[in-house]
C-alpha cells in the first residue's frame, strides 16, 4: 500500500501489558514486557517473547512527582542474530490531576507567598 515496491513485505504484531505491584515509600515493582512476532519471517524467527521485569519509585525533583523505572528482560524467544536481552530504563514525569480543595490552596498559597 505504501512505500517502495523493491522492500519486503511486512506484516508484524506487537502487544504490551502492565502489571504494577506498589510497595511502601513510593516503590513499586513492574513487568510490562513488549512482545513481537513478524509474520513474514521463516519459523523459528517469527516471536520475540521476554521474560523478566524490574523495580522503580516515584520520587519529587523539587515539587515535581517523577516516577523512575529499571526493567531488564531475558528474551526467551527470539529471532536468529537478536538480542537475547533487553534492559529499558524510564524516567516520566508525573502530572497528578488536582481536587478543587488542592486547586484552591495552591492558588491561596501562591498568592500569601507572593504579598509576604
């Protein structure tokens, strides 16, 4: 449909889930391992399938919450001349929603601290 027709055909599947399992003191342990398969390729080089999972805390940079993530995975599957593991660390920064009452006394006390 799109691209050069000189390339090889693709047609791949892709699928992530996430289970989370939170501790005490804001860490947490976390598996969501990416699992592939290329259906155009030979047997035997169709799936990746990792296995494994990893550690992580939220944690404040000033007053903004961050959550910091180490993963590794063994690939228990994988295509020929692949990786046999993976490591992914993530940093994402956090963007809580706040209640009214939160709105209001963050703004109340903005507004005190900048008069005094």
């Amino acid at each position: 449909m799109a691209g050069s027709g000189s390339r090889p055909d693709v047609n791949q599947f892709l699928m992530q889930c996430f289970i989370n399992y939170n501790l005490q003191k804001g860490w947490f342990i976390g598996l969501s391992p990416i699992i592939t398969a290329n259906w155009e390729a030979s047997r035997g080089n169709v799936w990746t399938a990792p296995f494994g999972g990893g550690i992580g805390r939220i944690v404040k940079f000033g007053a903004q919450p961050v959550s910091l993530l180490a993963q590794f995975y063994g690939n228990a599957v994988h295509p020929a001349n692949t990786p046999t593991w993976t490591m992914r660390l993530r940093i994402s920064f956090l963007f809580p929603k706040l209640s009214k009452e939160q709105c209001r006394g963050f703004s109340h006390s903005a507004f005190h601290s900048k008069r005094h």
